[in-house]
C-alpha cells in the first residue's frame, strides 16, 4: 500500500509541474529492486528499476548500453558486434 500511495504522490507532483512520467514495462522483472540492466533484445535499450518497478529506456543517437559502465556508449565499447566481427 506504501508503495501505491508513494507512486501515486509522484504522478501527481510530476503531472503538477508539467514533467513527463515515464511509462512502466511490463514484460520485464527487476532482477533487484534498484539498478540499470541491459535489453537482451534492443542493444540501445535498457531498463532502470526503482523500488522494484521497471522503466524502459533507450539511448540516444547511435549508442548502444554498456552493461559493464551502465552507460550509454559507442557500440564498439558497449560490445556490439560490428560488421567486422561477423
């Protein structure tokens, strides 16, 4: 219940003060309650759980995540693989 009434309070603030609340992904589980983790399907998107609730995000441009960093980064250092590589 802490919780609803937690998310809740900041949907309400955010929508007050005309910020854009981020939309909740439903197909992913945080593996912890709090952390950056890696889209196994899109190398440019990520998920970033908060308290237990997970947020899909992308990376802007032409970056990829960096699971070791938990960054955005050149696809070179984030461990895409390169036309070269195949």
């Amino acid at each position: 219940m802490k919780k609803i009434v937690t998310a809740a309070a900041l949907v309400l603030a955010a929508v007050a003060f005309g910020a854009p609340v981020p939309a909740q992904a439903a197909d992913f589980k945080c593996p912890t309650p709090s952390g950056l983790f890696p889209n196994p399907e899109n190398p440019r998107g990520f998920y970033h759980c908060s308290n237990g609730y997970a947020y899909a995000k992308e990376c802007p441009a032409n970056l990829h995540f960096n699971p070791t960093l938990l960054v955005c980064d050149w696809p070179e250092h984030a461990g895409a693989v390169t036309p070269e590589d195949d």
